[in-house]
C-alpha cells in the first residue's frame, strides 16, 4: 500500500482570508516504510510574510521571492502524490491549505477521502494525552534534537515515524502470515502448524498423567518437615 505523508508550511493560518502556502515536503511510503523517495519544494505566496509566521518556520519574504509559484510545481506534486492516501498531522489544515492552491489554479481539489489525519489517530490511541507533533516524538522515542525551526520535509520525516508507531510500530511489516492467506498467522488453524502435524515414523503415545502420585506427596511431606525453622512454621 502506498501512502505519501506530507507536511506544509505557510504564512498564516486561514486560506480563505488570503494566507498561502509557501513550502510542502512530501515522503513516499509502501506497506509503512519508506522508499527513500521525497518531494520538496518552495513556493513564491506573492505577499508579504507576517512575522508570527516567520518565526515558526523561518522562511523570509525575501528568501521566498526567488523560489517559482505554485503554479510552476503543481503538475510535478500531483503526479507524486498520485492516487495514494495523503497522512498529515492536523491533516485538515495541510489539506486545506494545497486544495486553495489548487483551486487558484481552477484545478479539482483533492478528495478528502484520501485523508489521513494523524491527530485523529493519536486522540483515539491516547485519549487525553498531548498530540502535538513534538509531544509524540517524545512518546515514542523519535530524536528531534535538529528540529530548531519548523520545517515542511522535516516535519514529514518525523511524522513518517511517528505514523509507523500509530499503527502498529514496525512489526507491522514482518509479513508472518503466508504471502496468499490474505490474513494473519493468528487466523491460520493450529492443525496446519508443523508442531502439531502427527509424525508418520513414530508410534503414537498416551499422553502422561502430570500428577503427583500417593509416594511422591509423601516423600515430599518428609522432605518438608526435615527443613530446620522453615518461614512457614512461624
């Protein structure tokens, strides 16, 4: 299964009020690890970068002015994101945010069927538990220490394992189920398991009785009662 997480950043907080999207970091996973394939780019908004926003991800006006439009990178994203499911933390906002780019361009928004919002996966696993992005790095055990500023492929590195933990941590991928069983070994009948297969060369034997016989109790009593101030006699 190939799903893409990505991670954006921007120069507010609302498209709808004029705030556009200035950086996406895509990282491509089949089957919940990854490829080793990314798509990175930066955008020119055509407006000016509040400083509030600039804080967070230190992306500066001047630096965004050399970087192409969305419009230059549109073709090139879509054909990386294909058909495939797209994993965001608050996905809502990273969703929002490239389908206003997109309808800029007057192209179809992406559906928000392929939506998987990491958040929402975090709040049904840990129920009154921080979920911020940091919060469960720190959980799982995910190193963030060159995490200064926010950035959108890093973030995406980052959420790319805390997704992996979400679900199911990486035994997910062990593949002990056979490759055409469709399911899991928990599924398989014990008869078919090797252990349990009778052997053709061996006799078949009575299963043993695994209880103590009247001699082995009173041996047993004797062997207690020669113990010297035992604990349980106090």
């Amino acid at each position: 299964m190939r799903e893409i997480i990505f991670d954006t950043e921007t120069t507010g907080l609302d498209p709808k009020t004029g705030d556009r999207m200035v950086e996406i970091g895509c990282i491509e996973m089949i089957g919940r690890v990854e490829t080793g394939r990314t798509f990175h780019a930066y955008f020119n908004p055509d407006r000016d970068m509040p400083p509030e926003a600039e804080r967070v991800h230190g992306l500066s006006a001047a630096f965004l002015a050399t970087k192409p439009r969305f419009a230059e990178t549109a073709d090139a994203l879509l054909e990386f994101l294909g058909d495939s499911d797209l994993v965001a933390h608050n996905a809502g906002f990273d969703f929002g945010f490239l389908n206003n780019e997109l309808e800029l361009l007057g192209r179809a928004p992406i559906s928000l069927d392929r939506m998987v919002d990491t958040v929402a996966l975090a709040r049904k696993k840990h129920p009154g538990a921080k979920l911020s992005l940091d919060a469960l790095c720190t959980r799982y055990g995910i190193d963030r220490s060159h995490r200064v500023k926010h950035g959108a492929l890093l973030d995406a590195e980052l959420l790319a394992q805390v997704y992996v933990e979400l679900t199911g941590g990486r035994q997910i991928g062990l593949g002990l189920a056979p490759a055409d069983s469709g399911a899991g070994l928990a599924a398989q009948p014990t008869t078919n398991a090797p252990w349990h297969r009778p052997s053709a060369d061996k006799p078949r034997r009575e299963p043993r009785l695994h209880v103590a016989s009247p001699e082995e109790l009173e041996r047993h009593r004797a062997f207690i009662a020669g113990i010297a101030e035992a604990i349980w006699t106090r």
